[in-house]
C-alpha cells in the first residue's frame, strides 16, 4: 500500500477506512519502515519535533473493587503490591510541584477504584484549586474511575482540564477483560466529562488477546467520541492477574499500531504510556515518529525509565520537549 498517498489524503482533510487501517497493522516488518514515515508526516505537520511530557500521581493504591484483568490493583487478585489510602491536599500539591520541577506539562491524579466518593472529591478538588494557584500553566488530568453528572461538574469547577478514562479495548472483547461494568459505563464517563467541559484523555491497552479487528474498532470508538488524547499502553503483564500469562506484543507490533491510531487521529494527542520500555525497548524513540507526547518517570505500580534518561533518549533523537508555564 502506497502510505505515503494515504497520509497525503488524511492532510487533505479525509479519513482512512477500517481496512485501511487493518492493513497497517498487517504490514510487514520489511514495510514498518515506510509506515512510520508516512505517519511521521502527520505527527510533523501538527506536532513538528514537539514531545510533551506527563506525569502520573498514584494519589492511592487502594483495593480496586473492578475485576480489569490486567489490573494489579484490583483486589480480587494477589499481587502484592501493598496498598494506601487517599493521600492529602498538601501531598497531591507537593506532587504537582516535584512534576513540574521535572519539566512535566500535565500532571494526572489517578486513584484505583470504581468511582470517586463525595469525600474523594473535596480533597481532590482542594488539591486542584491549589495547584492551579500555585503552578499556573501546568494541565490538570484526573482518573478517578466512572463519572456522574454532578461529580464531573465538581471536577470541571475546581480547574480540572482533563478527565481520564480509557476504554481499553473494543466493545466486542472488553467482557473478556472486564466484567463489573461494561463498555457502554466507560463511554458515558467520557461523555459526562465533555458535558462538564473537560477534554477526555482516553486510549487503550494493546495485547489484552484483543484481535487486529478490536484494535480498529478501538481506534476508531476513540475518534466517534472525539477524544482530546489518546494514551495507547503495552501490556506488561502481572504476576496474580487473570493476563500474567500472555505474551508482551513486540516492538514492532507496537510501532504498527501506534502508526495506524496516528492515521485514524492526525491531530490529537498522541501518547506512548505504560509499557513503553519492557515492550519497545531500544526502539523506543521510534514510536515518537507517531506519538507527540510520553508519560515519564513512573507508572502506577511499576517504575519507569526515569526523567534523566527519557530526556536523552529525546534529545539523541532529535526531540523537543515542550514547557508549558503560561501557555
């Protein structure tokens, strides 16, 4: 397939088909090559050699109700990665300060459960007023789990810019994944965040035994909801979930479908995230050439790279990372 001609049709304003974007993920190894330029094309025209970095919070690593099957911080498994409660204001601001300090453009708070409680929310959204006071300029994400009107209401009026929730796979294999709420849950929490006028950060996981087609079908539930950002993870399996025995998808399985979601989503946000490094290893950089931004430092439960070596991966790469005070 000519990738090329497809990325010049996508900058005319048109939009590839299903098989299309089944093709990509069938190209071979010898056609990767071609793929990611015709990708990087894209990324450049929106993004140029711009990387923006993120920074996650694990505000608590609680015993999560839901049964994600890759999750280990669910507590229907024995995963041994401990547990503690909500932090407070002033650690969540402290956070905020140490993402900044590190050239962070966004920092997320995330806490593992089904949804925030009232009293989640005060200390949540206390934390965000200050934050906001305090580092203008730095983005506010939140991943607190499944939405109502009224608590995403709360969210978008303490200065939360935007609101985490993926969907993880398509609807056809989300049942194989998870079976405490189902598919149609996550699509209303994103659309009651964007009626409370925050953006949605919302992605996917690849390799949950999800088939190329549900990989697709992801990629494009993701544009129908008109998402801000896209995070796409890797799986890196755990030891004590239900998923510890599958195998990682490879390096190159990762660049191919990172190049087909920069196709189905020319200029949105585009973010390698969890996994990043047990899945891509050196060929890190290269799913820059169609992500534009990076979590750094660290994931939920496991840690990351780290900020020191992610800047020069980048910079050998030829990357910028963006600052974003007083944007």
């Amino acid at each position: 397939m000519n990738w090329d001609a497809l990325a010049a049709t996508v900058l005319d304003g048109g939009r590839i088909s299903r098989d299309d974007a089944l093709g990509m993920l069938h190209c071979s190894d010898e056609e990767l090559e071609a793929l990611l330029g015709a990708a990087e094309t894209l990324r450049t025209h929106h993004f140029g050699r711009e990387v923006h970095l993120h920074v996650l919070h694990n505000a608590r690593r609680d015993q999560c109700p839901e049964d994600c099957s890759f999750c280990s911080q669910s507590s229907r498994y024995d995963t041994g990665i401990g547990a503690y409660p909500l932090e407070d204001v002033d650690t969540l601001v402290e956070a905020a300060h140490a993402a900044r300090a590190k050239g962070a453009v966004r920092y997320c708070m995330v806490t593992a459960t089904r949804g925030p409680s009232n009293s989640d929310l005060d200390v949540i959204c206390e934390a965000v007023r200050r934050i906001k006071d305090e580092l203008p300029g730095l983005e506010i994400c939140t991943s607190l789990g499944l939405l109502n009107e009224s608590r995403a209401g709360r969210l978008a009026e303490a200065g939360v810019d935007r609101y985490n929730h993926n969907l993880e796979t398509s609807e056809r294999n989300f049942p194989n994944v998870t079976t405490t709420h189902d598919y149609s849950d996550r699509v209303n929490t994103v659309q009651v965040a964007h009626a409370a006028g925050m953006e949605s950060c919302c992605g996917g996981i690849v390799g949950l035994g999800e088939s190329l087609e549900d990989r697709v079908d992801l990629a494009f539930a993701l544009a129908d909801l008109q998402v801000a950002s896209v995070p796409l993870n890797f799986l890196d399996p755990r030891e004590g979930t239900p998923m510890a025995h599958l195998v990682k998808p490879s390096p190159e399985d990762c660049l191919r479908t990172l190049a087909m979601f920069r196709f189905v989503h020319p200029s949105v946000d585009l973010r390698v995230a969890g996994g990043r490094e047990t899945c891509l290893g050196d060929l890190q950089s290269m799913a820059l050439r169609a992500a534009n931004s990076m979590f750094s430092e660290g994931y939920l439960t496991t840690p990351g790279q780290g900020v020191s070596d992610d800047f020069r991966m980048l910079n050998e790469a030829g990357y910028e990372v963006v600052e974003m005070i007083n944007r």
